[in-house]
C-alpha cells in the first residue's frame, strides 16, 4: 500500500491507497496560511496510524514551480511555503521512500492508471482547481523537463492583452480560471458562479488545449480539479466546442476532452501512481 499526500491552496489531504488504485484510508484539513507543514505532518501521521497494512512508499502531489533537481516546491498558491524540501521532510517523518512531483503531473499518471485515460499512451491532464496546471504524457511517458514543471498549461497566454497573473506574466489561463481568479472577478465563490463564466471558462481551457494540442501530439485531454468538476457539463461542453473549432489540424482534430474518471479522488491516486513510478512499477514511467 502507498501513503498518497496532495498538497493544494485550499487543502491538504492524504490517503492510504491499495495497489489497485483504491483508496481505503483518507483524512483532509485546509491549507493553513502559516506553518504549512505542521499541518501537513500531523494529518500524514494521523493517516499512517490508520493504515490497514504496511505502506511501502509515499508520493505527493504538489503545485509548482518545483526544482525535482533540488526536491523543493515552491507552489505559486502557497506563499509561506517556499524552496520547501518536500521529499526531505516528508522521508524524516515517514521513514518511507518518497517521491514528488506537481499536482497536475499526479493526476495524469493517476488518470492513465486507472481512471479515464486508462491505458492510453498519448494524453493531457489538466487540474482547474485553486489554481490550473497540467501533465503531458507522451508514447506512454510523462514528460518532465528540465526541471520538472512540463505540463504548465495554466500560463498558456489565452488572452495576449488581458489580466496579470500570479505569476508574474499577461493574460494567463490561470488568470482567467482558477478558483481565486473567478472569486475576484465575480465576488462570489467558483461553485456560485454564473453560467457566462462557467461558460468562458470552459472556452479558455479548450483554447489553451487546441496550441497545446498543435505541438505536442495527443488524442486526449482529462480534466479534473474541484472548479471544473463543479462546474460540472457546461464547462465541458464549452471545452470541447473550442477544441473542435481551434484543433483543425488533421492530427488535432479529433481531440477529445473527458472528465477526470476518478472524480475528487484523482489527486490522492495520482499521488499513488507517483509513488508507483517511483518503485518503477507504474503502468506510465
């Protein structure tokens, strides 16, 4: 059994998931302002108290930017948690092996194991949560770049004249959908937003995945994350609209966008599935 930790802007979870993608144990907390990774340890204890068997690895899925060269995250949505080594912290608490990488990169491999893309060797994963970020994986691997942040398709520019982003860059896709951006853009919470932003969200994302699409080659892009999930079918259905009117390409043309199979769960079992590859045993390497 794995231990499976996801750390995100809004909560901290961690789950004991089986070899089959299960997951049998499963605490969250939210994400404190401060002093992350108290929080963090005492929830992973408190799970590892209640697993059923022995764990033999932890993986975590984090928000970047990530140096996996150094084993640090320093996750844009997290301000207090900076340069953190995460694999350090987490192998002195667990005494496990540890293996990290970004949050969305996690639920590709998830998705790929078990859950929507199952079995496919040539697919996008897209988180459009607290904040939108990706996985590309690519004749059945997962591409990782140079210093492990490929797949950031939240700073796509979708709109080259539009909003300043977290990040420092114009008219990012995360400045446009990510829950924070829709809250201060609406005055309301993502899962009371109207159905034009609901809409326009979907588009943007499909925007973004059409020139992803153009030059990475793939048949196949499974979102998750809790806004687009909660946004439910209008969100996707506007996705998929964009892709079929911007990928017209003869090898983008029939890209397909499918919600995340895994549901809420999809960030615990890719955390898994980090964990897997890390043993050299997950189904994507």
């Amino acid at each position: 059994m794995f231990l499976a930790v996801d750390i995100g802007g809004t909560k901290l979870a961690a789950a004991v998931v089986d070899e089959d993608g299960r997951v049998v144990v499963r605490d969250r907390v939210a994400t404190p302002q401060r002093d992350v990774w108290p929080a963090l340890e005492r929830l992973i204890l408190r799970v590892m108290a209640a697993a059923p068997a022995p764990l033999i690895a932890v993986g975590a899925g984090c928000g970047g930017p990530h140096d996996l060269t150094s084993s640090t995250v320093s996750p844009l949505h997290i301000p207090s948690f900076v340069n953190f080594d995460l694999t350090a912290a987490l192998a002195e608490t667990t005494g496990l092996p540890c293996f990290i990488d970004n949050d969305a990169k996690a639920l590709t491999l998830g998705e790929a194991w078990c859950g929507a893309g199952r079995g496919e060797m040539n697919m996008v994963g897209v988180v459009v949560g607290t904040g939108v970020g990706g996985g590309i994986l690519s004749n059945g691997r997962l591409l990782q770049g140079r210093l492990g942040n490929a797949g950031h398709i939240g700073h796509i520019v979708v709109e080259p004249d539009g909003r300043p982003c977290s990040c420092g860059g114009i008219g990012c896709l995360e400045a446009y959908a990510c829950g924070p951006a829709i809250e201060a853009e609406t005055g309301r919470p993502p899962q009371r937003a109207p159905q034009a932003i609901i809409e326009r969200t979907g588009l943007l994302v499909g925007r973004a995945l059409a020139s992803l699409a153009a030059v990475i080659d793939f048949n196949l892009a499974v979102i998750g994350g809790s806004v687009a999930l909660g946004f439910g079918e209008p969100f996707f259905a506007a996705a998929q609209a964009e892709v079929n009117a911007r990928a017209r390409l003869s090898f983008t043309e029939h890209l397909e966008i499918r919600r995340a199979g895994l549901g809420e769960l999809a960030p615990l079992v890719g955390a898994a599935a980090v964990a897997r590859r890390g043993l050299g045993i997950a189904t994507a390497r």
